[in-house]
C-alpha cells in the first residue's frame, strides 16, 4: 500500500502544535508551542488568552513543522485536527483552521480525539498490538480500557468523580503551588517523605476509581493544621498525597490485569508524564510479565503528533468529516464501550 502522510493539528488548551506522521507511527516533523510561561503569571490557563494565542501563532507553527519535513499541504492525504474536548474558543482555532486547509488544498478531513491521541501516541514506539488493556490518566479521564482492536473499547474501570489529574491541579492549588499543578506536585513530592495519613481510596475489588475524596482530605488536612496554629510539611504533603493517589491506580491496574489476562499495557494521558507513575507501571508490569508501553515524554503532554498518529486508523477505515465539522469541548470519548 502507498504510503500515508497525515497533517495533524491540535489546539484543545495552551500549546499550538501541527505536525506530519507517515502511516500512523513515523514522526516526520513536529511543532509544538506552549503558551505556559503566559498562563502561569495567571496560575491556570485563561480562555481568551488561550484562543488568543492560537490564532496568532497557528501559521506559523504549521509553517515551521512543513518547513522542517520539506514538504508542503499538497504532499499530504489528509488533515487531521482534534475536534473535542477542550477549551471551546481553543479548539475552534485549530478546527477552523483544519477545514480551510482541507477545502483548499483537497484534502480529507479527519476530526479526532484528543484521548484517541494520547492513546495512539503508543504507536510512536512500537505498533499497537491487540488485545491490550490502556490506562487512561489526564486532566479528564482515568480510565481502564480494554482494546479489542483500533478504535474497540470496552470501559473495565472509571473515576466516580474527579480525574487523576484534576486531582493532581487541585491538590497544587491547596499546597499554593503555580501552574501547572501536576509537575510541581511531583516535583515537591520528590523532596518529601510519605508521613501524612491519608485514607486509601476504593479499597476493594471493584476497578473503578474515586479521587474526591483524597483531594478533600488533603484540604481538611491543610485547614485542620492551621486552626491549631502549625505549619504545614508541603514536600511531605504532596508524596503522602501522590502515594496514595498512585497506589489506587497500581492496585486497580493489577486487579484488571489478573482479571482479563491481559498480556499488554499501554498508558495513556497527561499524568503518564509523571517519572513516578512509570517507575511504578514498570515494576507492576516486570512483576506480572506483561508487556509495557509509555509514550517517551514528549509525546505525553499534548502535541499534534499524537493527532496524526490517531487519524491514521480512521483514514484507512474511510472516517472522514465535512466542512460543518464542528468543534465541542466535551465529549466522552468511549462512548461505543460496554
Ligand atoms: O492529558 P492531559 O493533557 O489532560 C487532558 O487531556 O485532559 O493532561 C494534563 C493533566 C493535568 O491535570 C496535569 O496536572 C497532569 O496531566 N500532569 C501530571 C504530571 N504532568 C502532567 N500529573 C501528575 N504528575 C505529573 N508529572
Ligand atoms: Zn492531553
């Protein structure tokens, strides 16, 4: 078969990023800019700002990542763009911009999501091999899915309430670190000692997940130490927190791969960014002699390379969109599963 470029576009937050894969696992060139530094100086990413700067900075960085594959929109089959979710004002950028690509250059339209990117950036190291049982860890998702094949899922185990990484931005909030929350959790846990109390989460046999009440334990936590006038330990604080957040997403993890036999592992999402949750996937998965795959770290935060690495499925199956494609800032995604 003749060889596959798709353009990928992704602007669902705050990094501007387009780039070329060829037959959904071989970079080409990539750009990504992050609008960080701006949002920062606000503690979270302002909206407007956010849109903002997409618009301004979109032809350029698809004008930096041709000029690096030296190739232009007319060598590519397709253009693929995340369609959902995100910020609203973010994805339409980057969607607008997609659909007058493809009208002008004749290009097919391929309207993808932002999870199926964090999932499909697996493929960057090696091809997706099935059935595999993916872990899904951002802002908005934590999930235990098992793949039957590309774009089958089957839904093993969900959060009850928050995300793992939502958790992550309201713990940074509570221990008054900056944007973004995540890293700088990691970062402060790194220095701490796990000598907070903090109660497990789900401890049974069920594979879904809860975080609400974790986060809600480290703020009484916080606040109950200040009425009695002591200060809070914040390193420890934030490796008590992200010990026990982590040890429900190994515990829940193991169960799901005794369970369903599963052979392979991928971990998908922003929160598979963090150095302590791979380090911890890698024992489970040497322990129970299963296969592990984790996107190198710059394809874990978000980028448009993962984009065009989704598409690609979708391209072979025929799943193009029109030019009434329309961006929506949420929509789950395994909506297809159970
Ligand atoms: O996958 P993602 O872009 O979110 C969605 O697409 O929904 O991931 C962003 C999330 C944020 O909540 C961020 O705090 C979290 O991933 N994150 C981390 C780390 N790096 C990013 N959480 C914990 N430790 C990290 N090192
Ligand atoms: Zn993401």
């Amino acid at each position: 078969m003749k060889d596959v470029y798709i353009l990928g576009i992704e602007t669902s937050c705050d990094e501007t990023s387009v780039s070329i894969v060829k037959n959904g696992s071989e970079e080409i060139a990539t750009t990504v800019l992050t609008q960080m530094d701006t949002h920062a100086k606000y503690g979270g990413v302002v909206p407007e700002i956010a849109s903002r700067m997409h618009t301004e900075n979109i032809t350029m960085v698809l004008e930096d990542a041709l000029k690096k594959a030296n190739m232009k929109v007319s060598d590519v089959d397709a253009i693929a763009v995340t369609y959902a979710p995100g910020l609203l004002g973010s994805l339409l950028v980057g969607v607008e911009f997609a659909k007058v690509l493809s009208f002008v250059y004749n290009k097919p339209l391929i309207a993808t999501h932002h999870i199926a990117g964090h999932i499909y950036a697996n493929n960057l190291v090696k091809k997706l091999e099935f059935p595999l049982l993916a872990l899904v860890v951002s802002g908005g998702h934590t999930e235990l899915v098992l793949m039957e094949d590309d774009y089958k899922f089957k839904v093993l185990g969900t959060t009850k309430d928050d995300a793992i990484g939502e958790s992550f931005d309201k713990v940074a909030r509570v221990l008054d670190l900056p944007y973004p929350g995540g890293p700088n959790v990691e970062k402060y846990a790194a220095l701490g000692e796990p000598t907070y109390n903090l109660p497990k989460p789900m401890n049974n046999d069920e594979l879904n997940f809860s975080f609400s009440g974790l986060k809600s334990a480290v703020i009484n936590l916080r606040h109950n130490e200040e009425q009695r006038g002591n200060e809070i330990r914040k390193y420890d604080l934030a490796r008590s927190f992200q010990d026990v957040a982590f040890d429900q997403v190994i515990r829940k993890t193991r169960l799901a791969i005794e369970r369903y036999d599963i052979k392979r592992v991928i971990v998908a999402g922003g929160v598979s960014a963090s150095k302590n949750l791979r380090e911890l996937m890698q024992e489970l998965c040497q322990e129970m002699n299963v296969d592990l795959s984790i996107p190198p770290m710059r394809y874990c935060t978000d980028n448009a390379t993962m984009i065009a690495c989704a598409a690609y499925p979708q391209f072979i199956r025929g799943d193009f969109s029109d030019l009434s494609l329309r961006a929506k800032s949420q929509e789950y995604f395994f909506k297809d599963s159970n």
